[in-house]
C-alpha cells in the first residue's frame, strides 16, 4: 500500500497540535491556580503619596466605625502599602503610584457610607497630587490606582440609575481602579479594573469556626432581605427581583434554609451548610461570597454579568455555582441536578487554604492573602508600552467634565 | 448588605429624595407654587381613582402612555407573571417603566459590535414558578448529595482505620433486662463500625435473653455464667466483674481483635464516645457521668436538697484527672460520703445506688492486652490467667496493670463525658410476663415473698392503685383490653370483667 509519506508527517503535526492543545489547556487551567501563590514583592514598585491627613487620618479619626464595615479595604490597603516591601520612597524608580485618600468614610449616623461628597474630595486630591508631583501630568494618571470599594466603584452613588448617569469620574477615566463592584458591560467597571472582595473581619470568622467533622446537614442557607420595604415596598427593584423570586418559589421548600432573620449561629449554621446563596441585592457583589469561601459552603451566585474578585487568579466557574436571574425558579432543579462527585470536587477547592487566605484582608498581612491579590494584579499589567506617557502638552482628561456640583472645591 | 443596612439605608435614601442635593439645579421659583399646588391635586385626584379601582393604575398609565415610542423592546424585561403587590390579590401587569439607561440602543441599533449591558436597570417582574412547592424526586437527590457529603466529611475528618469493636456486657434476666438491653442495642445498632458484642449472662443462657439479642442484628457472642445474680449491691458488682473477666477470657481464647469496652445494660452510651474510644493505643480512660438515682421521690430528695444548699454538691463524675498539660495525674471519683447511710444495699432498695470508685465502664482496653502470646506485648500489664487465679478483688481494670500512669486519658482529658452510669431495678422478686407477651392471663399469682401486703385480698374499688413509685413499671395490656399486673397479690375471677372496665396504665401514687 503506497501511502505517500506526506499523509503521515501532517497526522503527526496534527496528532501533537491536539495533545499541545489539551496540555495548553491544562496548563491554563493550572497557571489560573498557581496566580494565587504568586509573590509580587520585586515584580513592581509603589510609590505612596503624602497627602495631608485631612484626606486620610482626620476622616478616620472622625469616625473609626470605617475600619469595621465592608469598605473597610481602602484604609487597610493603604496601612498595608506603607509597610510593604514594594514601597519605594523614590518616586522615579516607581511602577505605580497610590494616591491615600478614604473616600468612603463619610457615614450616616447608622454606618452607611454618603458618596456625595466623594467625587469632589478625590478631585481635590488629584488636584493636589498633579500640582505637587510630575508624575500625574506625565501619563494622566495612567500608571495611578485608587482605591474605590464602594456600591458602584468610582461612579461615587449607591442608586444604580445616578450611579450610571454619573458615569466614571473623569479624572479617573485613565487611572486603574481597584474597586469591589464588578459587573459586565456596565458604565461603573472600566476594562483593566481589578475586582476585590468586599472586607470580611477576619478574626471574627475565625472565632466562630466548628470541627470540620460536623456533618453539613443544610442543603441551601441563606440570611438576608427579601424585600427591601423602605426602599422598595411592591418589589422587582431591589436585586432586580431575585431575591423576592427565590423566597416566593422556595419559602415552603425544606431543603432551601432561608429567613430574614439574623441568628447569633450566622457563620457556624454556614458551616453545616452545603450551598450558600448569594443573590445580588441593590448592588451585585456581597460579602456572603467572602464567608461562602471561608466556611467551606458552596456559593451559589445569582447575579447576571457579574465579575467576580481575581477573576484572572480564582477559577470561580469551578468553585462556585451561577444560576442566571431568569432560572431563579428553578433552583431546586439545578442545584440537585449537580452529580455529588462534582460538589466534592467544589468542596475540595473550598478546602483549599489559599483560596480563602486570598478572600481575607488580615491585619498583619500574610502571603496570599487580598493585598497580595492586589499587588499580583498590579503587576500582571507591568510592563507597560510607553504610549501611556503623554507627549508634552498634549492633554486627553477633560478637568471640567461631570457635574456642575462635582466641580466645587473640597 | 445587612437587615440594619438596609433599613439604615432606607432612611439615607429617603433622605436624598427628601433633600433634593445640593447638586441639582433648582428650577424657576417663580413657578414653584402653581406647579406644586397643581401636583398636590392630581396626586390627590389619582389616589382617590385608585381607591375606587383597588390598586394603582399609574403605572399602567405610564405603559399605555409611553409603550408607542419607546424603541426599547429589544430590552424589556416584561413576564406577566403572577405578582406580589402590597394590594391583595389583584392582578396587576407589572410592567417596566421605562428604562433611564437605552439612550445608548437607538445609536447601537446600527453597530451591534458596541455592547451595551445585558442587564436592564429598573423595576423587574418576580419570576415565581405555577407550583412553587418541593418536587420529591429532588429532594431525595439532595438528600442523597447531603449524604455523599457526610461520608466524604466523615472520611477525610473522622476515624481513619476504624477498629473493630469488643462490647462485654454483663446480664441477667430481670424485669428491667428488656429496657435496658434495648437501649444498649439500639445504642450499638448505630455504631458505624464493626462489632462483636459478649453477652455474659448470670444464671446460664436463656432463650428469651438470646431472642432479644438476635433482633438486633449485631455479631454475639452469648455466653453463660454458672451462677445466679445475687441480690445485695455489693455482691452483684463482685460478680460483674467475675463475669467480665469471663468475657475476656474468651477474647483472649478467641483470639479477637480490637478495641474491648465494657458497656454495662444500665449504662447510656453516646455516639462520639464510639468515635472517641478509636483513638486508645493500650488502654485508656473517660469520664462516666453518674447518675445515683434515689427511688423515693418525697422524702429523702427533700433533705437531699438541703444538703445540697448547704454544701457544694460533688460534680457527678468518675474519670482521669489530667494536669495543664494535658497529662493523666490522677483519678476524680464521685463523692459518695453524702450518700453513704441512705446508699442501697438490696438491689430494690429504693435508696440510692452508688457506683464502684472506679466503674469498668469508664475504661476501654486493645484487645492485645489480654491476648497470650503477642511479640509486642506490653510490660506493665499482668497475665489475665494469673489475675483470675489470684482472685483479687478486682474493681477496675487498673488491677490489669502493673503502672497506672500508661492509662491515656480519653474524651480531650476527661473533659467530655460520653457515657452515663445508672442502675435502675425493680424488686428483685418481681414477677413480669416471660419474653413481655401475655399467655392467658394467671388466675392467681404467687405473692410476693416481701409484701407488706396481707396475703388475703380485700374487696377493691374498680379503679385500682399498685404501688410503682419506686419502679417504672411497664403496663403491658394486650389487646383486649385485660391489664395482668406484674405484682399483686390480690386477683379474682371477678376482677378480669372490672379489669376490662378499668384501663389501669402508667404509674400510679404509692398505696400504703
């Protein structure tokens, strides 16, 4: 049989292009896991602005309640930056540049945080920051990050409608901002942001953790509004309707735990919990997601488009469940319908330490833990082409852009 | 965010609204009042029209108004659903209004490349299914999901290479056999791990103890004790641990391996301690909770009571006492001084039973210990064969070794009590239906050796009182209503027609 010797070389091409392919893969798969443990002391260098303590420590000593709620990142974040090994005092040799200024320490009487007067407090530091130090001017801000963990990031307003009519603060438009909301296609989530999750106290957690042998006897838990009747009263706003479908559907259903109600247990009864829910509320993300991880219980995240904290380094599809906002009916289906082989294996990736060391804001920091996140996601955008760098005079942020109020000096 | 937030939020929101911020740029002033007056009565108007409809019918306005120019179908989120609304049950379409967002889509109609967010801002119907109640095929798959969970937990945090177990427990045939054993078979019936439970039985195997046994299902070994149980407290212990020593023997003949316990039938047994004993090596030791019950509820509880405030009750527990560091430094027995002169002497006493210094129950021992010839065998403990022969008076297994500081304290150092020590018995002439089934019932019983009743019985009233206070005395009543009272001295022919009137069940007051 004569078969040219042609047909053979290219079967052999083919043949090692298909087992490169599925090791690429594999590869792929396993450099997403081995993001988590990278270090990113000596891949880059910040430079931490001094700016006056009117714009940090006099906000945090007006009101210490900000170290304790979910915004909690940006003051942490800044403690951490200071004593870090990446810190570099000469501003020349920096990758980056932090700008410490709380923009979301403004609260209520009641602990909620009031963004009206954040876009003028972080203009103003900008303002200052670009009339003091070069390095502004040079690129637009462009080698710049701010810390933003607010409702919607850097849109500066916890009504999803103002937060879109208002956009992105201009000033901020070049910046990369490190912020906790996330969400596909959305005015508020600029492409190069980096998703963090929301601040979770991390000793607290680990004061109420259970043997890892109690056996986990609650298929679904979940703990939070349904309704939100002050603000809200008929429905269908507040979390876009999710949430009241998922008590109308499964308020009778025995296998689904779900009250309004707030137990003492909250983290031990997540611990004997196999699947925890994490409906979107006015905003998408939560900080259930954070205590789903520590403690062991699949999170189940019904939230359309919704980017999760380190998408780049924690393979979320893998750990977690999604159930688009239109399935919400049939969540008992989907949830049952998983083989038990695959809710191990979601376990097991639960189980693992550094998964849950990088959900953590712990004081003092450790290795893996959500600045290292930070700082890895930092660097991953390093090296940097020099198109960043502005011709001279040649200027793109429009100063005078936004709203009329935005303009007034802080 | 939570229920606080929320409503904290709430009260932020409605402050916004309420303020309308220093941002907005106000409107002419000029116009603020006719156009506020003019707003104040359509508002009125329209809540008056929606009281004579039943629900508001602004948002339908808005539909009907706004639907023919609005380019925005490709987005709307509409599902004509069933609906919750703060009115009762009127079906409302609930409809979008529309939304702020699609200034972009008329621009995008033309560069579908351009995205713009799939997810619509605004009001969104609540998605509820026709039958929103559990399907019980799914629940059975997630009870089968919860139970994989269990076992993998089980595995990867409980026992790794569980031992086989070796029960010992010492018995007779009595009243109170049945509950007791019951219990502890129920108790081993759970034991997730394999088991071999020595059923020593005083007064030789009989057919009704072995016809309980085999209902449980459990590997058995049934063996007989040539003598019968005596009836002082003091001599049934001796025996008990001459009986105990039977049951090694034969684990020592048998050659069985694993972990021996001794779980006596009066003795209530938890599940963690079945996990806890996996860890011995040699032998080792737990807390036993005591429970010396006293039968006589008036009384002896009430002077009890005042001894008790007067001085610190002693804690109710025998088990190793460990140091700081969490080593085995000594024993803590219960205190039985204040109980020594109202203590029991008979076993139907209605007195308080005390337990032993140191009750066989709280110890559990490698089988290898009691084995003959093992290469590895430790040298603190002593032969079994020599011990029996010796006969010592042995109270607890710590006359097995010749060092007691080798004992590991079990349960996190004697901290958790896992077994509870109890002897209940009912007088030890009672009589009680062979195997609990009624054959035709007696005519006549044999009165009891030590009634304090006469032996003539008196005319009775039909609802009639037997003494149980002290025991708890099962009722059985067959099925056609005839109650066969297990002691009493009195029947009649007569008696079974009034016994058919009366249905005497329960416990009842003493007679005297």
């Amino acid at each position: 049989m004569k078969v040219p010797i042609w047909v053979f070389v290219v079967v052999a091409v083919l043949a090692t292009a298909f087992v490169l392919r599925i090791g690429a893969e594999e590869l792929d798969q396993s450099h997403q896991t081995e993001r988590i443990a990278d270090d990113p002391v000596g891949r880059l260098k910040v430079f931490v602005y001094e700016l006056p303590s009117k714009y940090n420590k006099k906000i945090l000593q007006k009101d210490p309640r900000c170290l304790t709620h979910m915004f909690a990142a940006e003051i942490f974040m800044h403690w951490f930056l200071l004593s870090s090994p990446v810190r570099t005092l000469n501003p020349e040799e920096a990758d980056w540049f932090y700008t410490p200024v709380y923009t979301t320490c403004d609260l209520t009487p009641n602990g909620l945080p009031l963004p009206f007067k954040s876009p003028r407090m972080m203009r103003s530091a900008i303002q200052l920051i670009s009339s003091n130090w070069p390095f502004w001017n040079r690129t637009e801000g462009a080698d710049h990050f701010f810390v933003v963990p607010h409702d919607f990031g850097a849109c500066f307003h916890y009504q999803e409608e103002k937060a879109i009519e208002r956009g992105i603060l201009p000033l901020l438009q070049r910046a990369t901002l490190v912020q906790t909301f996330g969400q596909r296609n959305h005015v508020c989530l600029n492409e190069g942001s980096i998703t963090i999750p929301p601040y979770a106290p991390p000793q607290k957690m680990q004061a109420h953790l259970i043997p890892p042998d109690t056996p986990r006897s609650i298929f679904v838990y979940f703990r939070g509004l349904f309704y939100d009747v002050g603000n809200d009263p008929e429905g269908g706003y507040y979390a876009r309707g999710a949430r009241a479908s998922v008590w109308e559907n499964f308020k009778n259903n025995p296998l689904f735990d779900i009250s309004t109600e707030h137990p003492t247990t909250y983290y031990e009864d997540m611990q004997r919990a196999v699947f925890c829910l994490c409906p979107l509320g006015w905003a998408p993300w939560s900080p259930r997601l954070v205590e789903g991880v520590i403690f062991g219980c699949i999170p189940v995240i019904i939230a359309d488009d919704i980017v999760l904290p380190f998408a780049d380094a924690i393979p979320w599809e893998e750990i977690g469940v999604f159930v688009a906002e239109k399935d919400v009916p049939k969540l008992d289906t989907i949830l049952t319908s998983i083989p038990p082989e695959v809710v191990l294996r979601k376990q097991r990736l639960l189980a693992n330490p550094s998964m849950k060391q990088a959900m953590l804001f712990p004081q003092p920091a450790q290795p893996g833990d959500a600045f290292h996140q930070i700082l890895n996601g930092l660097a991953r955008k390093l090296p940097r082409d020099k198109s960043i760098h502005l011709k001279p005079g040649e200027k793109i942020l429009n100063w005078t852009a936004g709203p009329v109020g935005d303009l007034k000096p802080w | 965010m939570k229920l606080s937030q929320q409503q904290n939020c709430n009260t932020r929101r409605n402050n916004s609204f309420r303020t309308t911020g220093p941002l907005d740029s106000s409107v002419d002033s000029a116009f603020k009042p006719l156009a506020s007056f003019f707003w104040v009565v359509l508002h009125g108007l329209c809540c008056l029209i929606s009281l004579v409809l039943g629900f508001r019918f602004s948002r339908l306005i808005f539909f009907l108004l706004f639907s023919t120019n609005t380019t925005s179908t490709t987005n709307h989120y509409t599902v004509p659903a069933l609906l919750r609304t703060t009115s009762d049950a009127t079906q409302t379409l609930t409809l979008q209004t529309p939304p702020v967002l699609i200034t972009d889509t008329p621009s995008n109609r033309t560069n579908p490349a351009t995205t713009s967010s799939r997810v619509v801002v605004g009001r969104h119907g609540i998605l509820i299914r026709p039958w929103p109640h559990p399907n019980p095929i799914e629940v059975m798959k997630a009870h089968r999901i919860i139970e994989r969970v269990q076992r993998e937990q089980r595995l990867q945090y409980g026992v790794k290479n569980p031992r086989p177990l070796i029960i010992v427990t010492p018995t007779y045939i009595r009243t109170f056999q049945t509950l007791h054993l019951t219990g502890l078979m129920h108790s081993l019936m759970l034991v997730p791990y394999d088991l071999t439970w020595i059923v020593v039985e005083a007064g030789g195997t009989t057919k009704e103890t072995a016809a309980l046994l085999e209902k449980s299902g459990l590997r058995t070994i049934h063996i007989g004790f040539e003598e019968r149980m005596p009836i002082t407290w003091e001599a049934r212990h001796r025996m008990e641990t001459r009986m105990r020593l039977r049951a090694l023997r034969v684990v020592r003949e048998q050659r069985l391996d694993g972990i021996v316990m001794f779980a006596d039938d009066g003795n209530t047994h938890s599940m963690e301690l079945f996990d806890e004993i996996q860890s011995v090596k040699w032998i080792g030791a737990l807390s036993v909770g005591i429970l010396a019950h006293s039968g006589n509820s008036d009384e002896s509880s009430s002077l009890l009571q005042k001894q008790e405030d007067e001085e610190n009750l002693p804690l109710p527990v025998q088990g190793p006492a460990c140091n700081s560091s969490g080593q085995l430094v000594g024993w803590h027995t219960f205190n039985s001084l204040p109980y020594v002169e109202k203590s029991a002497t008979y076993i139907d006493d209605r007195a308080i039973v005390l337990p032993r210094k140191l009750e066989w129950a709280g110890f559990v021992l490698n089988s290898k210990l009691v084995w003959k010839d093992i290469e590895d065998k430790p040298e603190w403990v002593k032969d079994l064969d020599k011990l029996v022969a010796d006969e010592e008076d042995l109270d607890s297994p710590l006359s097995l070794l010749e060092d007691t500081s080798v004992v590991e304290p079990l349960g996190n150092c004697g901290r958790k009590i896992l077994l509870w020590w109890l002897r209940v018995e009912a007088r030890a002439d009672s009589k009680f239906p062979p195997g609990w089934i009624i054959d035709p019932p007696l005519d006549i019983t044999v009165p009891a050796k030590r009634t304090p009743w006469p032996d003539a019985p008196p005319e009775l009233p039909s609802n009639e009182n037997v003494s149980g206070a002290q025991e708890r005395r099962e009722k059985p009543s067959s099925k056609t209503g005839r109650v066969s009272r297990a002691r009493h001295s009195r029947s009649k022919r007569r008696r079974e027609s009034r016994i058919a009137d009366s249905q005497v069940s329960g416990r009842h007051a003493e007679e005297k």
